[in-house]
C-alpha cells in the first residue's frame, strides 16, 4: 500500500479557521465554473476532474484505499493536499481514470480490462479480495467539484434516498438468496456467485450562469447508477445488455472484467450553486425524529426544574426561616444539610486528581461549546471536508491556558503544595491517556492494511501540537492560577471534622452516581444514536443545529441533576460532596460506552467510542461540579 506523505496544511490550521470566519466563501468552497471552450485563462474549466476516496462498509470496520483493490488506475495519479481533519478521518482522496469534458457526452467507454488467471496465486489473491469485497458490501466514494457522486433510489412510501457511495458489487447465497444490492435485478440470480458492477452510467447537472451575469455553468448535481454489464468484446464494449458481469465463488477458469462508463449532462437553472447539497439532506429522514428528540429532552428538563424550583423556593426556604426562628440549642439538635455548614469546604480526598480533571474538563467543554456554534453557523459543514476535526483539535490544542487555570487555582484553593505535579499532570494525563489508546488503535490498522491507519508523520504533528502548544500554554495558565488567591470560601472550616451518620441505600456514593447519569443519557440518546450511526455507517451528519441545542439541554439538565442529588446528599449529612458532584454527571459517559457495544467488535470500534465518551465525560462533569461549587448550602 502506498505511503502518504502529502500533509501539507497542518501548520496553517489555526490560520485557516481564523480566515474561514472572514472570508465570503469558505476555504476550498468556492465555486468553479466549466465551459466547453476557454476564451480567457483563468475564465473557466472545461475539464471535469472525478477523485475516488478510501471503501468502507457498514459491516466491517475497516476501511481500504482505492488502490487495494484491484480496480482501474490514474496512470498520472495525483492526491490533492488534505487537512488535518481528513487526514484523522482517514479520507484518501487520489484521482481517478475516469476522465470527462463539461458537456461532452460519453457512451460506454472503456477503462481498462483486469484479467485473472487461472492457477495464478497473485490474481487468484486479488480476485478474492475483491469477492470479499462484495461480500462485505464495501462502497466506493466518487467526488465531483467537491460534492459526493450520489446514487439515488427509492425506498418504502415513495421516497428517494440518496447514497453518497455504491457498492462493488453484491454476492448472491448458496441458497440463492440476494445480499444488499442483489435485491435491485431479478438477473441477479445465479447462486454463490458474484455480481461485479463494472460499469456507471453518471449524470452530471448544472446550472448555467448565461442569465445571472457570471460566464460558464457551476455543478449543481452529480448522480450515478451502478450497473453489472458483461462485455463480449473489450474492445468494442456494448453496455446496452443485459447479461451481467457475474464471477463464480470457485476460481476454476480464467476472469476478465471489463470496466466501462458513460457521462451524460443536464441543465437545471432551478437549483442555486449555494443549494447544491440539499437533495442529498433531504433524502436523508431523521428531522421527525429529531423533534421528537428535542420535545423529550425538554419534558425531562421541565421536570428537574419543577423539582429544583420547588426544592429552592419551598424547601429550602423554610428551612433557613425555621433555622433562623429556633435558639442556638434546638438548632444543634436539629438534623440536616444546615449541621453540616462547618464540613462542607473541607478539601476532598485526592484533590490533586480531582483538579486536574477538571482543568482538563474546562479545556473540553470549551473546545465542545465553540466547534458547535461553528458548526451552527456554517462553517463547518460537511461540504467543507474534515474542517469539523481540524477546528476541535486546534481549538483543543490553543485552549491548554484554561485548563492549566482552572486546575492550579482549585488546587491552591484545596490546599494543595506539590505544583509542579499538579501542572504536569494537567498537560500530560488526560490527552496521554487518550494518545496512548489511539497509538494502539492505529497498530493495529497499520498491521490490518487499512487506510484508517494515520501515517507516521501525521502522529509527530500531533505529538508536536501537544507539546510545542498545548503544554506550554498549560504551563502558562497554571502560572497565572497559582499567582492569584486561593478562593475563599464563605463558612470557615471545623478543625475536627464530624461524624457522618449512617447511610441508606440511596444516599450511598456508587447508586447515587449511577442514578445520576440516567437522566442526562435519557436527554442525548437519540441524538446519540444519530451521531454514532453516521460514524459507523459512513453517513454524512449535518444537523449541527439540533445538536447544539440538545447539548445545551444536556448542560442543563446534568446541573439540576446534580444540584437535586447533592442537596439530597448534604440532608443526610454526607459532606463529601466534591467528587460526588463531578461524578453524578461523568457518569452519562458509562452510559454512552454501552450504548453500542455490540459493534465494539474490533479494538478500533472500542477506541473511537472511548475518545468522545472521556470527553463528554470531562465536560459535563465539569460543568456540574463548577455549578455546584458556585452555589454551595448555607445559611
């Protein structure tokens, strides 16, 4: 397989979100125009350049090149330079054979022609390869002027759904039952046999800018049908039959498969250029489901306000008016959260870990908050390739001050002495954590062959992120935290510290915690569902205004949770209230883990899910306890 070695916008990543923000079209985005003939250079295009990505399929998690296949080659192949977001995605994206003018139509012309030999052990590897390909439902990913090659098809209740990618082929059963794509022709028909699509019929749509003051046509659309023709003659292909390409499971005689493609092109002036995308997110039907999402999230919301409203106004009040009524000698006999007022600040057991998840916690949440409202406002969109990566982890790696702050200042604040440890410790543990299970992850898509294997060079960039920026900005952060004042707290702290009653089972640490997460996890989980299907099914996820809005509902409803469980906690007396806090929310992340743990099939599964779960883990947790922290119970 070969190497990539094109990395060339990482340096410039910072800059380029910086400049996306000014700029009228976003980087990469802005429209070409075609013509058949160039009068002015610089005027047009009339070359339409087609470029493959990487083969994925839903049923193995393991994507490959284009080149692993054994499928037509570019003899001049070029990659364009990829950011550093497509790079982690494991996008590979390299010119295709395929090669067509602006309105020049093309019938059935011929590719290449692979030939596989009989008794011959290289072919004999490559059309295997290829078979368990088709086997699995691998797709190809075909990009035109920056937008997916798309095939369009119907499904139940008249609607059209738009793939961004098609299928190898599809394999018929033993039993002559049709996998996948078999369904779509009754000639699919042969058992245990292979059906290769060798040939593609692409429509390319655009819209002409003769009456809008702007020379040349844009590409509005690009669309495509698969087809499985067995050409007679290779070098006279006729893709009006209806034979089709079909390859038997046992290798007894020789294979030759024909590659063939036709262009035709229409002129749609009813689509704007700015719209383009809008047929293929349209097909796509989640946005009832969405609403629904949101409607459910707001009932669980409106519920835990109604409890903390009724616990702030009613309870709590009368408590304090009761406090305040009663002698100094009744107050001691009375129980609850106010016999507590003298332990409530005591510094937790393990503040050192403590404030170093939370400083890393801050870093995250912020990353979290401003990738989304980007993303809200366009400038992340899926038309922008891997922008939604690059942005989180430049604004990942430039947000280390704010870790570093929040981490020594809690620390001071706890007491704590050793700060080179807490400093090192806040820059090194989390993001170390983290980088050592995707070291491992990558290993073994190295030794897999897949193209989801980021290259060598891409992990020293990382590695050079982390500590040419991102710890030394910690450091700088966790300079300033320790500078100012150790945050004072409101009730002065008893020496001795009191004896915590007996718990029931509910009060209890580990089943309060868990109980904590059930709530949040119930606001975010068919949002969470929609997410993790696009990563795992290679869809294109977009509804980033959706997404915000329930993370804001998240943030809500992991605060009120966690201010219900702790006054709950400080009535029984418990004071250990520290941990608790950060701990009641965190736990929405355990939650996540075993939303899908069916597909953790492969460590690579077991770690994409671990990255966002430690993360939404910290953020939330975070959050929370810096909720909780604001308000404490005194009177």
């Amino acid at each position: 397989m070969k190497t990539r070695t094109n990395f060339g916008l990482l340096p410039l990543c910072a800059l380029s979100v910086l400049y996306s923000c000014s700029a009228f079209y976003l980087p990469g985005l802005a429209p070409v125009s075609f013509c058949k003939e160039v009068k002015e250079e610089g005027e047009c295009q009339t070359q339409i350049q087609l470029f493959v990505n990487r083969l994925d399929s839903v049923e193995s998690v393991l994507p490959y090149e284009y080149d692993v296949f054994d499928f037509c080659q570019d003899a001049k192949e070029s990659r364009p330079s990829e950011n550093l977001g497509q790079v982690l995605f494991g996008e590979r994206i390299e010119s295709s054979p395929y090669k067509f003018n602006f309105d020049e139509k093309v019938e059935c012309k011929k590719v290449c022609t692979k030939v596989y030999k009989k008794g011959n052990k290289e072919d004999g590897e490559k059309l295997d390869f290829l078979k368990r390909g088709m086997q699995l439902n691998y797709q190809h990913h075909w990009i035109v002027d920056n937008m997916p090659v798309t095939w369009c098809y119907d499904v139940e209740q008249g609607q059209k759904y738009c793939n961004p990618g098609f299928p190898i082929g599809c394999y018929v059963t033993p039993e002559g039952n049709g996998k996948d794509a078999c369904v779509i022709n009754a000639d699919f028909n042969k058992k245990n046999s292979f059906y290769m699509f060798n040939h593609v019929d692409i429509k390319i749509t655009y819209h002409s800018g003769g009456d809008e003051g702007w020379k040349g046509a844009r590409l509005v659309a690009a669309t495509m049908e698969p087809r499985s023709i067995k050409h007679e003659d290779e070098n006279k292909p006729a893709c009006g039959g209806t034979v089709p390409m079909d390859v038997f499971s046992t290798f007894d005689s020789d294979v030759k498969i024909t590659y063939t493609y036709s262009v035709s092109f229409e002129e749609n002036n009813a689509i704007k250029w700015a719209s383009r995308w809008d047929y293929i997110l349209v097909s796509m039907p989640h946005t009832n489901i969405q609403w629904f999402s949101i409607m459910n999230s707001l009932v669980i919301v409106l519920f835990l306000s109604g409890m903390v409203a009724m616990i702030m106004l009613r309870t709590l009040h009368k408590d304090i008016a009761r406090y305040n009524q009663v002698d100094q000698e009744d107050a001691q006999e009375e129980s609850g959260w106010k016999q507590v007022h003298g332990d409530v600040f005591r510094p937790p057991r393990k503040g050192m870990l403590l404030s170093v998840f939370l400083g890393q916690g801050t870093q995250i949440f912020i990353m979290t908050f401003i990738t989304l409202f980007l993303a809200c406002l366009g400038f992340l969109s899926p038309a922008n390739r891997g922008a939604l990566m690059t942005c989180a982890v430049v604004l990942w790696v430039l947000l280390g001050t704010p870790a570093g702050y929040v981490s020594a200042r809690l620390y001071k604040t706890f007491g704590g002495e050793k700060w080179k440890t807490n400093v090192l410790l806040t820059a090194l543990l989390c993001p170390g954590i983290i980088f050592a299970d995707f070291f491992l992850m990558n290993l073994i898509l190295w030794v897999e062959g897949s193209s989801a294997a980021i290259p060598f060079g891409t992990l020293v960039a990382i590695l050079a992120l982390w500590f040419g920026i991102s710890v030394p900005l910690t450091f700088l952060g966790a300079y300033f935290g320790f500078k100012k004042p150790a945050i004072e707290q409101p009730v002065r702290t008893n020496q001795i510290p009191r004896q915590i009653p007996e718990q029931s089972f509910f009060t209890k640490p580990i089943p309060g915690i868990v109980m904590g997460g059930i709530l949040p996890f119930g606001c975010i989980f068919i949002q969470l569902f929609f997410i993790l299907n696009s990563i795992w099914s290679h869809q294109m996820y977009y509804m980033f205004g959706f997404l915000f809005l329930v993370f804001i509902i998240l943030l809500i409803t992991c605060s009120e949770a966690t201010v219900l469980l702790c006054y709950f906690h400080l009535c029984a007396e418990d004071y250990h209230w520290w941990w608790r806090s950060f701990l009641t929310s965190g736990f929405t992340a355990v939650y996540l883990r075993g939303q899908h743990h069916p597909l953790l099939r492969l460590h690579h599964h077991h770690g994409a899910h671990l990255l966002p779960c430690n993360s939404l883990g910290l953020a939330v947790a975070e959050h929370d306890h810096a909720v909780k922290s604001d308000s404490p119970p005194t009177a």
